[in-house]
C-alpha cells in the first residue's frame, strides 16, 4: 500500500515515514499543497495523510486534488484539537477521517486500517448502533426506564460519569420512541465556541457575522420531528440558555441574523457528568431551564459500582474491535482478566472500549495479553491495587463500607497521579482517561487542592 504524508513539519513527517516505512508501508512526504499535488499527479496513492494547516493552501485543497485524480484515495486529515470542527467538515466532503494532534500511532494505523478496508460482508457488518444491556441491577433499572420513558415526549436528563455511554442511551431512546424513523442530532456542549453556540443550535443567514459566508441550518431544524440530544448541557453558555429555553417552550426557533421563525417538534433529551441542581443553586445554570428540563432523569452508574457488566461489556468491545480491524482475537489472557478487575475505571465504558480496541489492534495472537495494555494503564492499575489495599489495612475494620474504600482508593490514585505529573492537571487527566472538568469535580469531591 503506497501513503502519501503531507505535513510542513519536516520532522513530524520522517518520524511518521519511518513508523510506517516499518510496517511495511510505501511511504512519500510532502512539505507543502504544491508538493503534495505534483506526487498526487504522477503517483497512485491508496491513502493521503495530510495536515489541516498548510502554509500555501489547507489540507482540503489536499483532499479535494486527491479526490479529484482518483475519488477511490482514502484521506484522513490529521488536526490539532481547535480544528476538530474543521476536520469533521471535511469527512462531510469526503475525507474518510481525522486523528487529531498530537498524533498517537496505533491511532494511525486503525485509522489507515478503516479506511482502507473492503466493505464487510452482511456477517460481519456493524451496525452504526449497537446497544448492549448489562445485567446488573443498576443496568437493569436504566432500560426499564428507557422502555417507560421513550414512547412519550417528555425531555429527559440522563446523567452519569464521563464515559459511562450517556449517548448510547439517548440513543436508544430515540429508537425505541415513535420518532425513531426521523432524525437523531447530537451536539456536544462542552465543545461549542461560545461564540458559535448560538449559531451551531438555530442556525444563522449569510452574512450575520464574520465568516457566514453561506446560510447554514442549525441543529432545531436538522431535528425537525426526531430528537435532539444537547450532550454536557451544564457547560452551555449562561445567555445560550435563555435562547435554549425559549426555543423549547414556544417550539419555535430564529436563526442568527434571520428574520423569520420557524416552527419546530423536536424532543430534547440532554446529558451532564455534573449535578444540575448544583449548578442552579451556584448560579451556573438557569433554574427555569432545569425544571423544563427535567422531566424525567436517567442516571447511570459509573462501571466501577457495577462490576458484573464488565465481562458483558468488554466482549461485546471485543467483538466490535475484531469486526472494525479485521482481526480474530478471541478473548483474554487470565493476568488481563485480573487487571481489568481490580481497575476502577476512571474513563467508564469508553476507557474499557478503547484499551480493548488498542489491545486487538497489537495483538498477534488469538488472545489478549499484558504486552498489549497501555503503558498508563499498567501503571494506574498498580498504583490503584496499592492504594485499595493502603485503604483496607488503614481503615481497622474488615467490614468497612466498599464504596468508601473504592472512593479512597479513587482519591488516592487522583493524588499520585496528579503527583506523578508534577500537578499538571491537563496531564493527569489525560492519563485517568477523563476530561480537565471531570477532573476538577473530582478534585472538590475528593478535597484535594493544588
């Protein structure tokens, strides 16, 4: 298979030349959109890895002469994490993904592997969505209310831990309601620009600001009739608020800089890894808007409160990362069975999903083993056996509560790595496999101040 690296970095592209040169790759560079198009013009290219920022043009001019001299040429944008938005733009003009920076290479060769791969047969298709229920009591009670709550209108709040797969219950909500035949539109909060947000929820005309270049439809309208899922509602912008809940109640919506309102039936079903009540109480967040809200709530437990859904839930990733890189692996090694339970979970059901996904990919054979696990995750692992155990000993009671040795020991692994990383926090959570607000709510549970 022939890649074409395109990136004005000239060291990051000999580095990610010689990775993929060893895995057995025929690999060009490029430094710049006119280098680029010169090997695209005389050379036949499976994938084109470019970067989004180039010096000349930008990584969709990259993609758009890549298309245009063979429309079978995957292209994957590789993006720093501001450009994220931009990088989901251009998988809608036919880019085939986006890793973002700074690049991880396994993440690389899944993407160059999903790209590239023939289209599955029926038996080995997956579906865009798959559900899977648990069997512990606390599993068990969310699809009950899932079944209770999906054929009416009512909005609902679904609360949980970063990870815990609050969109995957959203999810199947919509398609277990009357709307599941219409459209289901996710947004996520926490990454709207404050001064898009607006813009991204009702839409805005040419024009209406600096960089509407065309009229754009907002996320009311491309939900008309389904459902719309507004995912870290608590970090939307206090002033959005006001617009959100108007648009709710009178089920109308005016796009930025328009003039008309447009009618629409939307149900809204929202997510927050925080207490909402919390946030209305400290000012952060509009209390007529949490009542409109909360109509009905769903919380879900993090993984680590319900530990007869990991075996479940870690074949089921096993099953998908087989399907999705073409791989046979066909369970795990006893030594991993222990790790995975005696981990907290910090990351949830997407921390899970993503060490068994990593693992399939590196795994030679047809098991799962240690060498496989991330090195982070080996070494939070011992550090939260240690201070589980710290915790027993201390506490003078064999009896003592378990989620409060769970919670010490959750506390004390926060501390070490946080220490670890000398108190970086944008570090230490991305080790802990949560994000810095996750964090920082830890941190004020847990009294832990740096």
């Amino acid at each position: 298979m022939r890649i074409l690296v395109v990136d004005d970095d000239s060291t990051f592209c000999m580095m990610l030349e010689s990775f993929l040169k060893k895995r057995d790759f025929e690999v060009d560079t490029a430094f710049s959109f006119t280098e680029a198009a010169r090997l695209i013009k005389n050379q036949s290219y499976q994938v084109v890895l470019t970067d989004y920022r180039l010096p000349e043009r930008s990584g969709m001019d990259v993609l758009r002469e890549a298309k245009q001299r063979n429309s079978n040429t995957a292209v994957i944008m590789m993006t720093g994490y501001a450009d994220i938005r931009l990088a989901v733009s251009a998988i809608k003009q036919g880019a085939s993904d986006y890793v973002a920076k700074p690049i991880n290479p396994d993440e690389i060769l899944a993407a160059i592997g999903k790209a590239t791969e023939p289209v599955p047969s029926t038996e080995r298709q997956v579906q865009p969505f798959v559900f899977v229920e648990g069997d512990s009591q606390q599993s068990v009670e969310v699809q009950r209310f899932i079944e209770v709550v999906a054929p009416t209108n009512l909005s609902v709040i679904i609360q949980g831990e970063s990870g815990t797969g609050k969109e995957y219950v959203a999810r199947r909500i919509h398609a277990c309601s009357r709307r599941s035949n219409r459209p289901f539109v996710a947004i996520d909060c926490g990454a709207l620009p404050k001064e898009l947000a607006t813009s991204e929820l009702f839409g805005h005309v040419r024009g209406a600001f600096t960089g509407a270049i065309a009229d754009k439809q907002g996320c009311f309208e491309a939900a008309n009739g389904g459902t719309l899922f507004l995912d870290e509602i608590g970090n939307l912008p206090y002033d959005v608020q006001v617009n959100l809940l108007r648009a709710i109640q009178e089920r109308r919506v005016k796009c930025v800089g328009g003039n008309r309102e447009t009618p629409v039936d939307v149900r809204i079903i929202v997510a927050t890894n925080e207490h909402l009540l919390d946030m209305v109480n400290s000012g952060e967040f509009r209390e007529d808007l949490f009542h409109r809200l909360n109509e009905f709530t769903i919380r879900i437990a993090p993984l680590r409160e319900r530990p007869s859904d990991l075996r479940i839930f870690a074949e089921q990733f096993l099953v998908l990362a087989n399907a999705e890189l073409g791989k046979d692996v066909r369970g795990f090694a006893p030594e991993v069975w222990e790790r995975f339970t005696r981990y907290a979970w910090p990351g949830n059901l997407r921390e899970l999903k993503n060490i068994i996904r990593r693992a399939v990919l590196l795994e030679q054979t047809d098991t799962v083993g240690e060498r496989c696990l991330p090195e982070e995750f080996l070494a939070a692992n011992c550090t939260a056996t240690t201070a589980l155990g710290d915790a027993s000993r201390s506490s003078g009671h064999v009896d003592e509560d378990l989620r409060q040795m769970k919670e010490r020991a959750e506390r004390d692994l926060i501390v070490a790595t946080l220490e670890r990383v000398r108190y970086n926090k944008s570090k230490a959570a991305s080790l802990l496999k949560i994000d810095r607000k996750t964090l920082y709510n830890k941190m004020k549970q847990y009294g832990i101040d740096y």
